[in-house]
C-alpha cells in the first residue's frame, strides 16, 4: 500500500485509515438509509439515523486520538484531523434534516426531487469512497474528484429549481416555512461538503508525494 511504501505504516496509522474507511462507509450507509427512508416516508427509520451519527462521533474521536498519540508525520496530521472533521460534519447536516423532517412535512410537490437528491447524495458519497481507496494506493485522484463535483453541480442545478417551487407552496406559518427551507438547505449542503472533503484528501495525497 501506498502509506505503507512513503511511511513505513506503523500499527497506530493502520488503526486510523481503517477507521478512516469505516467512518466513510458508514457515511455511505447513512446516506443510503436516508434516501430509503424519505421514499418510504418512514419516520421510524429516519430516527435510527440519529444513533449512527452517535456512532460516528465515536469512530471521530478515536481517529482524533491516534493522530494525536503519533500517528503518521507531524505536518500531516492538522490534515488528517481537518479532514476526519468535514466527513463527519455530513454527520451532523444529516442528523439536522433528519430532526427538519420529523418537526414538519415534506410537500408531494418537491418530494420526487427531494428523492432525488438523496440518490445523489449517496452517489457522491460511494465516489468519496472509491477516491479515499484510489489515494492508499498511491493513485491519481483527479478524474474521481472531478465526477464528485459533478454530482455536486446536478444537485446544485436541483437545489435552485427546489427553491423556485417552494415560492409556490402555501405555508401555514412562518415557522413551517424555516423548518421546510432549512430542510432543503442541509439536504443539497452534503454535496458541498463531500466535495470539500475530497479536496482535502487531494491535499493530503500531494503532501505524501
């Protein structure tokens, strides 16, 4: 492996990048458990989300704990932990829409879109994955960086016409207006996040050169 060759992988680096993969895998299946859910409209299952980003602050912290007990060089681990910190802020816009949908009620007009989105979400996140692979080979990470703007630009281009259709949707209130639009803001948001994420790796994989 490519850590292994360019650091001589210790046993305590071993533990971050496997913890690594399965902070990123089950960012996927978070992902993945929301889209079912919101097809569904399964309140049930859109409230286990909340013990998996239980799970993730757990998987953080000892990422979090190995760097700072010697894990890998010194200059790469401020990138290491900025990079652990933006996967698992998706956790936490996660648990935020989740708590949006569960406080008020996603329109039929914008539902398929919302769907949409989700699938999306997920899409960008096994694409993260694959690039978090590709860079503890030691390979190029340009053409899987560039597909997972791509995603990020579909949801954008969702994200705009979402905020023109719900101009249209009459609200009881004002706060079923913030509660909707919030919900709408965090889902197109994840995209955005996983881009800055993969950046960061890029970063990371150009610092091990």
């Amino acid at each position: 492996m490519f850590f292994e060759k360019i650091m001589s992988i210790s046993k305590k680096e071993q533990v971050v990048t496997n913890n690594m993969r399965k902070l990123i895998k089950l960012l996927c299946s978070t992902c993945d458990l929301f889209r079912k859910a919101l097809e569904k409209d399964d309140r049930n299952l859109m409230r286990s989300l909340i013990d998996l980003e239980r799970e993730s602050d757990s998987i953080r912290r000892e990422i979090i704990s190995k760097i700072y007990e010697g894990a890998f060089l010194p200059y790469l681990r401020p990138d290491l932990c900025r990079f652990v910190e933006i996967v698992d802020h998706v956790f936490d816009v996660l648990e935020d829409i989740v708590l949006y949908y569960l406080d008020g009620k996603i329109p039929e007009q914008i539902k398929n879109e919302c769907i949409r989105v989700a699938y999306l979400n997920l899409k960008c996140c096994e694409m993260f994955l694959i690039t978090f692979e590709a860079m503890l080979k030691g390979n190029d990470l340009r053409e899987k960086t560039l597909a997972i703007r791509i995603y990020e630009k579909k949801i954008d281009d969702i994200k705009f016409s979402l905020i023109k259709d719900i101009r249209n949707i009459p609200i009881n209130n004002f706060w079923e207006g913030k509660i909707l639009s919030d919900f709408i803001s965090g889902l197109t948001s994840i995209s955005d996040i996983i881009e800055d994420a993969s950046d960061s790796l890029q970063i990371i994989n150009v610092s091990m050169k």
